[in-house]
C-alpha cells in the first residue's frame, strides 16, 4: 500500500500540481494560503504526537495531496472569477475538469451555461482549458478575427485522420492555406463550375435518387415498414463515389458497405478521440474510453487504405489532357503545386480526397435521414411540399437544378432542417493562432476553441419559438426565400474554415427533397409514435426509425430521366 501511495504521488498528484504552469502564478500571488497549506500538508504527512514526529500512514499522505490538489483547483478558480480578463466558467473538478457535467449532449450544456455566463466562458476539460464560444461572438471571431482563431489543436487524435495530413484536421499553415484553395476550386469544378458539370452532378444525384426509391419500394413491399438508414448512408456515399472515383457501387458490395460503415463510425467514436486529447492518460490502462479510442485509430486505418488503393488506381491509368473525375483533378493539381514548393514527396491527394468524399457523405446522409424523418413526423408539410413541386415542375419531367429559385418553400423546408436540427452542433475544434482577445477577454495563444452552432441556431432573441419545426419562418410576405434570415443559419462554420463542401451539399439536398417530393409518399408506421431523438458524435444522427414509401404515380419519368447514365461513370456490381 505505501509503494502503491508513493508511485501516485511521485508520478501523478506531484506532477500535476508543480509540472502545470497555471499553478506558478497562482503559488506566487496567494503565497500566504500556500504556505499555510504546505505547512497543514507537512503536519499531516508526518503524523505529529506528543512523543514526537513519526511517518504518516499511506493513506493519510494520499488524502493530503488529494486536499492539495483540490484546494489549489479551487483557489485558480476563485481568481479567475475575479478576474475581468479570462473568460468566467463553471467550477472544475481536478484531474478530469467539467467532463462529467457534459454528459450526452456538451451543445445543450454549453447552451444553459450562456444564461448564466454569456456567450464566451471557459471549461476545463482534463488540463486543457477551452473557451467556447456561442451566440454572437462565433461570426466575430471567425470571420472579424479569423486568422486568430483558425488554428487547429495539436490533438493526439488528428494525427491519425488521415495519417496526420489531413486538410479539415490539420493547423493553418502556408501550404495549408493553398492546399484548401486548390481543394475548393477543385470542388466547384466538379459541381457548380460550369454548364456541364452541373449537369453532370445532377445525373449523378437523379440516378442514385432512383435507385434510393426502388430500394425504398421493394423493402415496402417485402417488410411494409423499414428502416431506410443503411440505404440512405449507401446512396448518399455513391454520389460522392461518382464524383471522387468516377465510379458508383451496388447497394450489395461487400467492400463498399464495409467502408461507409466505418465513416459512420468513425463519427461515434470521433468523441472518445477528444476524451483521450484533454485526458491522455486515459490511453495507458484498460477503460472504455481506451477501447473505443483503439476502434477510432483502426477506423481511421481501413478507410485511409480506402481511399489510398483509389488513388492508386487512378495514377496508374491517368491521363492529364482527359480529367475523368475529381480524384484525377487532385492527383494533377497538388502533385505539382508540391513540386513547385519543393515539398517531400508525401501524398496530400488521398487525404484530400479521403476529406471530401467522408465528410459530404456523412453531411448529406445524415440530413436526408433528418428530412425522412421530418417528413413522416409532419405529414402536412409533406403535402405542401408536393403541391410546391407539383405546380412548378407538373408530371412532365423530373426536378432540376434550375427549379430552385422557383421552389421556395423546398428551400425553406431544407433551411428549417438544418436550423432546427442543427445535426452538426459543434465544429472540429479550433485553437488560437496568437495571443488575442475577444468580448474583452484575454485569450492566449494555443487555446483550445469550441464553436457551439447550436446556440446561434437556437438563440430566441434571433428566432421566434427555435423549438417549433416552421418552414415559414424563412419565406418573406410575397412567399420567396429571405436569403437574409437563411444566411443566419449556421451548419458549415465560418470564415477561414468554412465548409469548401456547402453549395454541394445544398444542391444535392435540393435535389433529392424536391425528387421524394415528386415522386412518392413517405408514411410512419401508425403502431410506432415518431419521435425526434438523436444520438451525439461529429454528427447528430436521429435514432433509428421506421416508414413505408409508395409511388405516387409511377417512375417512368425518373427512368426515362437517367435512362441515359454519365459516361465518366461506371458501376461495380
């Protein structure tokens, strides 16, 4: 037991409290409290008797660092209470900071905490100190002052996203900043970027609508409800499929399944990452944070080895006067920039792509599961959707892209999904780039910054009744889109880190909203109440849920639509 007391002691209550710099200044302004605690410490270390001083018993001398790692914690946070500099917060707990007080939902903790401190305070997580920030002072720091609070956190966890290099992940640095640019203009091309393309995109999403709703049909008829989650994550991942690799998947494909499996857990166990960054020690003994923590470097492992055999593929059969597909376009594009810079030979287009292709897929699969479920659970706004599609398109032809400034309440209805559900409650964690300030507060430089969306999308003072599901609220008197009221919602972040993905993932939700609306019927089975829980990570996914889907009519205009498929495409059966 005394061995055991002492190794605690030796390597972890005494590191912690003289190895942590916080402390320093502490010690130094309230060195009277502090002799006063060593001298109660010494006097209990050494059991004090009338017949002299003898050693205190192991348990006596653990309870007395305990007292003097909590009485330390408490006295820095008094006097950063008392301070007009750093941002207030909640009292932490040592060791592990306000981790427990988080619980299953960190967006509606920090949300309640505005109320009492305001929309910038700090936490303690671990012996990290985070300052997160809500409300109105998210646009001021990433867009008003961008480039100091566009840094990225030297997080244990990102290194193993895509072997560390990483573009969403990684911290703003020169090639960093030409390495998004080229990122995003590679994007557009791909999607928005000219006539062509945007055709080509849409046949893309149209024809992977198509085989969604024959899924949707054919499990109908076999279960009469199902779940659509697997279909929805598969049809979704074959669009960015068509887009990255040039190819699509049958919905049976071993590997492909396998694969966008794992991008829908690596956003469940993502939060066991973040644990272990402000927690490391956490990583050295068996626990369930550890395990989890194991499946997130494995995920990350298999899908980077994905992603790493298309890119081989590609180099082997590329040709860089025909650009077949947005993998070739990063393959031309950073190859040479890298060279022109006189960097190593490390790859930065698996990552890149690795990048796009798992973060679009999880955005767009996960909203659609929230626009089904929406849907079912408010059977008139179903209608009126359809009414909307119904008299700008008729029963002619299928949606188009060139449909959506004529289909306000479409784009109102997506508006309301992303506000209401706010499914990416909280960015990637940010980190200051320099010593800086905001509200008034002083932040120094390498501080830990949470962006809580949430709150911006959920503040009552900016959104009349933010819990009520209203379309409405986003159309102006004469029935259009208030584009004012819609650049308030906040689901792609801002500023330097901005979503380079956002006009892709609103163009396929277009299409694919206005395309179910057209095209059939979405109902709840009336034996099962539909409720709009979630459950957190990256993302907030809703719990799982069961629909029956009918046609309306038929599919002969969505067959004859895509009865021509893209020739840059191909499908592995």
């Amino acid at each position: 037991m005394r061995e055991n007391t002492r190794y605690l002691i030796m390597h972890f209550f005494l590191p912690h409290l003289i190895g942590v710099s916080y402390f320093k200044p502490l010690i130094c302004k309230h060195m009277h409290l502090t002799m006063i605690l060593c001298l109660a410490c010494s006097m209990s270390i050494m059991d004090v008797t009338v017949e002299g001083v003898s050693p205190a018993t192991p348990r006596a001398l653990l309870v007395t660092c305990m007292t003097l790692l909590v009485s330390l914690h408490l006295f820095r946070w008094l006097c950063r209470q008392r301070s007009h500099s750093w941002p207030p917060g909640p009292l932490a707990w040592p060791v592990i900071g306000n981790a427990p007080q988080l619980g299953n939902a960190p967006h509606l903790y920090f949300t309640r905490m505005v109320k009492k401190y305001g929309d910038v305070f700090q936490i303690k997580l671990g012996s990290r100190t985070v300052v997160v920030l809500n409300g109105g002072s998210i646009k001021q720091a990433l867009v008003k002052q961008g480039s100091h609070f566009s840094g990225r956190p030297d997080f244990t966890s990102f290194q193993y996203i895509s072997n560390g290099n990483s573009m969403a992940f990684g911290n703003s640095t020169g090639w960093w900043k030409m390495h998004r640019k080229v990122a995003q203009s590679t994007v557009r091309m791909f999607s928005t970027g000219n006539p062509q393309t945007k055709k080509t995109f849409e046949n893309h999403v149209l024809s992977e609508g198509k085989e969604l709703l024959r899924l949707f049909l054919r499990k109908t008829k076999e279960d009469k409800y199902f779940q659509p989650l697997t279909y929805v994550v598969v049809s979704t991942a074959n669009i960015m499929s068509a887009v990255c690799f040039g190819k699509r998947y049958s919905h049976e494909d071993e590997e492909f399944q396998q694969v966008v499996g794992r991008n829908d857990q690596f956003t469940k166990t993502v939060g066991a990452g973040s644990i272990v960054d402000v927690m490391p020690w956490l990583q050295y003994f068996p626990n369930p944070i550890k395990t989890i923590f194991e499946n997130f470097k494995k995920l990350n492992l298999e899908f980077s080895e994905f992603i790493r055999d298309k890119v081989v593929e590609h180099r082997k059969t590329i040709d860089s006067s025909t650009i077949r597909d947005m993998t070739d376009a990063f393959i031309v594009t950073l190859d040479q920039i890298r060279d022109k810079m006189g960097l190593s030979e490390k790859d930065y287009v698996s990552s890149t792509v690795g990048d796009v292709f798992g973060a679009s897929q999880d955005t767009l699969s996960t909203a659609l599961q929230w626009i089904i479920l929406i849907l079912v659970k408010y059977p008139e706004i179903q209608v009126r959707l359809q009414q909307e599609v119904d008299k700008v398109v008729d029963r002619s032809r299928v949606p188009a892209i060139e449909d959506q400034q004529q289909l306000p309440y479409v784009m109102s209805f997506i508006y309301e999904v992303m506000r209401f559900t706010s499914f990416v409650p909280l960015t990637i964690p940010h980190s200051t780039t320099t010593d800086t300030s905001i509200m008034g507060y002083t932040i120094p430089k390498n501080t830990v910054i949470f962006i809580n969306q949430w709150s911006v999308n959920h503040d009552p003072s900016n959104w009349s009744q933010p819990d009520i599901f209203d379309p409405e609220r986003f159309l102006d008197q004469s029935g259009m889109l208030n584009k004012d009221l819609t650049s308030n919602v906040l689901l792609f972040s801002l500023g330097k880190r901005r979503c380079i993905g956002e006009e892709l993932s609103k163009m396929q939700l277009f299409l694919l909203t206005a395309l179910i609306a057209h095209q059939c019927n979405i109902t709840a089975d009336p034996a099962v109440p539909v409720k709009l829980g979630y459950s957190y990570g990256l993302t907030l996914k809703p719990h799982p849920f069961s629909v029956a889907v009918s046609v309306r009519d038929d599919m002969k205009l969505l067959e004859a639509a895509t009865s021509q498929p893209s020739s840059d495409s191909q499908t592995k059966e």
